[in-house]
C-alpha cells in the first residue's frame, strides 16, 4: 500500500463520515498499512475532494488517496491527484453524477456497473463493506461504528441496514473503545439502555458537534485512541462542543422563523440565508424547520465578502432534494448530497432565483400538493390498551428509523390533566390523558407553547409513539408527543383577587367588561389587535357580536344569563374566565334585618347626614361593611324610606311599611351574588363544562 495512505473523508453531515473514517483507519492498521486521515474542514475546504488539499497531502507524501463517505463528485481534485501520479479509491453512498470521477477504483452501492442488491448503505456501511474485502472476515468489532453512522446519516433502516444495526447496538453496548465509554459517562448514558434513539438524539450531535464548529478529526481520535487521559479529554472537549453547538442552533432557528413569519409571499420551498449564521450547523436548524413546516428547507449564511451564501438542506419523503437542486445547477457554484440532504454553494444574488425556482418545481411536478407536515398513523389505542406488555411486543420490531418508522398511535378525545410546561428554558410539554379512569402520561419535546393552549379537563386528541419509562423500579407506559388536535371550544382559568396584568396583554381577543370602573381602567390599555366591550344590561348582550375568535371575561356580571347569552350567540373557539370581583359580593352577603334595623335607626334619629363625604365614618360608626351599607340605603332610597339631595341623606316619616325582598336592588344583589358564587368560587371543572355546553348550543 506505499509508505502512506491518506483518509480524505466529507465529513458531510459529520458523524457518518468521521465513522467512515475511523472504520477504515483501523481496518488498514490491521492489515499493516501506514496511515494517516485527512477531515477536509467545511468552513475552508468546503464539501467533498479539495484540490489544495489533495496537493498538501501528495507533497507530504502520500501515496494513495482513499475518500470516505464522498468523492463520486470531485472530478477536478481526483484528476488532479492523478496527474501527480497518485491513485485514489473513492467510497460513498450519495448520488451518482452523469459521468463518475477517472478514479482508480469507486466504491458505491449503486454504481451503474455493479449489481449490489442493497443500494441503500450509508457511507459508513460502504467503507465496512471495504473493510470486510480487506480482512477476509467480517469485523464484528467495527459494528458499533456502523451503527453510529448508520443511525446519525438518516439512511433507510430496512434490509441490509437494518441488520448492520441490530448486531451493531449490540457490539455497542459492550464496546471497550475508550473514548466511547467516557463520552458515556459525560452524557450520562447507561450502557444497557443503548438504543437506536440513544445515537440519534445524544450521542451522534454530541459527537457531531466538533466537526461543525471546526475540525472534526477529534471525533476521530475519540472514536478510536487507546489512551485513558485522551479519551476523558476528549469526551469533555465533545461535550463542551455540543453546548456551544446548542447555543448557535437556538440563536439561529429563532431568527430563522421570524424571517418565515416576514416572507410576503406563502412558499413551497424555504430558501433563508443570513449574514453571520454560523455554517456548521444550519443542517440542523434546516431540520428543525422542516419539522415544524414540513416543507424543504435551504438555511445558508451569507460571505459578503466572496459574495457566496453556504448552507445545508433538509427535506421531506415527497420531495427529492437532489433533484430538485439539480433543476437549478446553473444557479449554484457547488452542491451535493440526496433525497433528504444537501449541501451547496450559491452566488448571493441567485438566492432569489433559487427561491422562485424550487417553488415552481415543486408546482410543476406536482409536489406541491403533497407539501405539509403530515402524519401517518399506524393505529388508534384506548388508553387502557397502551400496556407496558404492548410496548415490549412492538419493540421486537427496533430498530427503528428511516422506512422502519416506531408504529405511531392515535389517542382519540381523551382528557387532559395537569398540563404544564418543563424544562430549565419551559419549552417542552408535560401532562396526563385520562379515559375510563386509566392515565397515561405524555412528553412533548419543544411543544411548551402549546400547553398554553390546553384548558384543564380539554378534550384533546393526540398521536405520538410509545415508550417505558422506568423510574426508582417502576415501570409504566408514556406517550412521546408527535402532534396534537384540540376538539372544540378551550376554556381557561385565569379567576384570581385581582386581575392578572398579563391579560392585558392577550392579542385577538374580545374584553367583556361588566363593571364600568374596571372597563375605565383597563379598557384602554389593550394591544391593537383586541377589543374592549362595556356590556351595562340585556339589550348590550343581544347587540354584540365577537370581532375575534376568543373570549375574555374580564370581571363578573350582574346575572349569569348574561354570559349564557354570550355564548349562544357567538360560539367562541376559546375563553378566558377571569371573573373578577371588585366588590366581593358573595363573600359579604347580604345584610340581615337586625342590621337593616340598626341603620334605620341611625338614619332616624339623625338629620343631614353626608353620605357623599362621610360614608366610610359612617360604616366604621355602624361597625358595618362599607358596600353593606351602601346596599341598605339603597334598598332604603327605592322604597322611599329615605331622600338624598346633594349626597345628604334624611329620613322620610310616617312611610306606608314595605318588604325589602321585593325591592329591585335587593332581588339584583341576590342575582349577582348567585353569578359571583358560580363563577368566581365553582369548581372550575363545573364551570368549564358549562360554559362549552353553552358555547357549543344554538339558539
């Protein structure tokens, strides 16, 4: 094999190719070659062969060029090695050109002239492929590397895949490479519990992390050195290097969607890009995106400087990535990569082009149709049939991913109990379906804003995959949430001793006010887009109509008739039951007679009295509650017991007796008092299921 053997591996979406390379690094060592690896860094090498490396390299004596999980589109460099009489053997998985690369020799699962029956390898099962020629035997001790690469390339996980997989967790799980083990112990990961999800959501970005903010040959030398203060080293670098990693991805997804939000146009397609993102890691944010839109994603950061934008591509089943970028080659410097990924190089004042471009290819060929998140369900579940035993049986058929998909169910009008928000940043959802008095509790990753939307007691339908969670020795099902629906009107219970300053605060909304001091003070400070509404008597309630589709009540009324009325009439999709009470009728009462009689009395042997000026010493005189006793003057003034002119009260003698039950204000305080009981003080379980009966009846 010479004196030297350079490993040039893409390193394209990281992982896959750093396995790659560790997988033939260690296959040549067996077999006594000399050699060295090569990482071409993405963010001044750029994607695949790179002619001034493969220079380098040869200069340094290199005596023959092995790429790992790419090649099969860098003509100029591969020539170039071979004009310096250099051979290079290329192995990769990724879409062929129209004309391969005059290399020595290429590797691929589907090359035209070969007849592998499985064409689906991920660039790391091309290289065990390789591997396994080379050694006469398959290296049952290099499967754990298959299976990280594997799992992290997204690739088909049927057929022959899944097989590399299956035996590769379990090489896995016993693995004694160093650098494994302490990154184990970093991530706090227990070995016996190593799964297919355990790769794909901890170990693969932690170790993809590195090559995205730079050189990914540590990757490399943690997968693979026997040394125990390296590998402790390194794993800490690893995870230092995913913190970062998940700083830059948080920045950049959020600036991303406040850019969809702006788009003046709907698209097919998104094409963002932006000066300052940071190159590394705009494949994951791409995926994030398309998680959340379901449509193709391009991110890019922009080089004013060089006047290109540089990014990576995410994609869904329905829409071939590659193909699509090569539609619009013209418009590109560089691109590569497949269905589902993609990485390329575009002039900066194409990037509109390629917009408008990719949106009339998804048109043309019909795949706009078929654009959107959507969901395929593989079956619905009564809660009580979602056992710990169901979970068993369908784990037979791990592990799972692209093709082998973990079966999805459906939880149909079910309850919704304890519904909150958690984590250090609340973005994640946490809560408990509950149907024929069986529970299930359920997780949703980044689904935190959604528990603002969730009334307590919703009927909600959900669909997610189910797992075990296992804690202090028990063991029971849990639902990891993949998307939810909820059914019919929401009612949410913001009733407090005051009203909450954050209400004032909700956007889209239409503000009930009952009480027109309140309506005073707070009507005005509403955003633009909500709308305050001062409803005095019956006649208001049968006027109004919702200029939105959510309803604040913001105090409480006079007569529960009133709110019923409301939502007859106008059969809102969500409300708001604040209920506050300024006066707190319910907690007061009414007055009893004995206290009747002992203000009577006052009143009557008294004259000129300053109600307007001197109630409150009044109230204190009396040992009567200040509102108490503004309800039995009332009750007073309307059957004639007293007269007030300009805030001075006087008894009227000699008045014919009248019962005070009769009186108007005596029957209206018993009527809010009953309102206020219901609700202000209910159950807000009784008052939820009320207000949907009455939002979802009809006149």
């Amino acid at each position: 094999m010479g004196e030297n053997l350079a490993i040039a591996s893409k390193d394209y979406l990281s992982l896959y190719g750093v396995t790659s390379t560790a997988v033939l690094k260690e296959t040549i060592e067996m077999i006594g070659g000399e050699v060295n690896y090569y990482i071409p860094n993405r963010f001044t090498d750029g994607y695949g062969p790179n002619t001034a490396a493969f220079e380098r390299l040869i200069e340094q004596g290199t005596q023959l060029i092995l790429t790992c999980d790419n090649g099969v589109s860098g003509h100029t460099a591969i020539d170039r090695a071979k004009s310096l009489g250099i051979d290079v053997i290329i192995t990769d998985h990724h879409e062929l050109p129209d004309t391969l690369p005059d290399a020595y020799a290429v590797i691929h699962p589907r090359h035209p002239k070969g007849s592998y029956p499985f064409g689906e390898l991920a660039g790391v099962g091309v290289a065990f492929k390789l591997a396994t020629a080379l050694l006469g035997e398959i290296p049952i001790e290099l499967l754990d590397l298959v299976a990280l690469g594997t799992i992290a390339d997204l690739v088909l996980l049927t057929n022959e895949n899944r097989a590399l997989v299956k035996q590769g967790l379990l090489v896995l799980k016993n693995t004694q490479r160093m650098g494994l083990t302490a990154l184990f112990k970093s991530a706090k990961i227990k070995r016996e519990e190593i799964d297919e999800e355990t790769i794909g959501f901890i170990i693969a970005p932690r170790l993809n992390a590195v090559g995205r903010l730079g050189d990914a040959a540590p990757a490399v030398e943690l997968l693979t050195t026997f040394d125990d203060e390296t590998a402790l080293a390194l794993a800490q670098l690893v995870q230092e290097k995913n913190t970062e990693r998940q700083a830059y991805v948080s920045t950049i997804t959020n600036e991303a969607f406040e850019m969809i939000e702006k788009l003046p146009t709907a698209s097919d397609v998104y094409v963002l890009a932006k000066e300052g993102w940071h190159e590394g890691v705009l494949g994951i944010v791409a995926s994030k995106i398309v998680g959340k839109t379901g449509k193709p994603t391009l991110v890019m950061t922009i080089d004013n400087a060089k006047g290109l934008a540089k990014g990576s591509g995410r994609s869904i089943a329905a829409f071939h990535l590659y193909n699509a970028l090569d539609s619009v080659r013209q418009l590109t410097t560089t691109f590569g990569g497949h269905h589902m990924a993609a990485g390329l190089t575009v002039p900066i004042e194409n990037i509109a082009l390629i917009q408008d471009n990719l949106n009339h290819y998804a048109a043309e060929t019909g795949l706009s149709e078929e654009l959107g998140e959507e969901i395929q369900v593989d079956g619905q579940l009564k809660i009580q049939e979602a056992t710990v035993e169901v979970v068993e049986e369908l784990n037979r058929l791990a592990p799972f991913g692209t093709d082998n998909l973990k079966p999805l169910f459906l939880f149909k009008n079910v309850e919704s109990q304890d519904v909150r928000r958690i984590g250090g940043d609340q973005a994640h959802l946490k809560m408990k379906l509950v149907e024929d008095n069986t529970f299930l509790d359920v997780i949703g990753f980044q689904f935190g804003s959604v528990a603002d939307e969730i009334g307590l007691y919703s009927d909600v339908s959900v669909v997610g995959k189910l797992a075990i969670n296992e804690w202090n020795g028990s063991r029971k099902t849990q639902l990891m949430l993949e998307d939810l629906a909820i059914e019919g009107v929401q009612v949410f219970d913001s009733r407090s001793t005051q009203i909450p300053a954050a209400l004032c605060n909700t956007e889209q909304a239409d503000f009930i006010f009952f009480d027109q001091l309140n309506f005073e003070k707070y009507g005005h400070l509403l955003p633009d887009t909500s709308f305050s509404h001062h409803l005095t008597d019956g006649a208001a309630i049968d006027q109004f109509e919702m200029k939105t589709t959510q309803l604040i009540f913001v105090d409480c009324p006079s007569d529960s008739e009133w709110v019923k009325e409301l939502l007859i009439a106008n059969h809102p999709e969500k409300i708001i039951a604040c209920f506050y009470s300024r006066e707190e009728l319910y907690l007061n009462g009414i007055p009893n007679r004995n206290q009747f009689g002992q203000v009577f009395k006052y009143i009557a042997t008294h004259v000129d009295i300053d109600v307007r000026n001197k109630l409150t010493l009044l109230a204190t005189h009396l040992k009567i509650k200040e509102n108490n006793l503004i309800f039995i003057i009332s009750v007073f003034l309307e059957i004639g017991f007293v007269t007030i002119t300009d805030g001075v009260m006087n008894v009227v003698k000699d008045v014919q007796k009248k019962e005070l039950e009769q009186t108007t204000t005596y029957k209206k305080r018993l009527k809010q008092i009953e309102s206020e009981n219901f609700f202000v003080y209910s159950h807000f379980s009784e008052l939820e299921s009320w207000m949907k009966q009455q939002a979802n009846a009809t006149l």
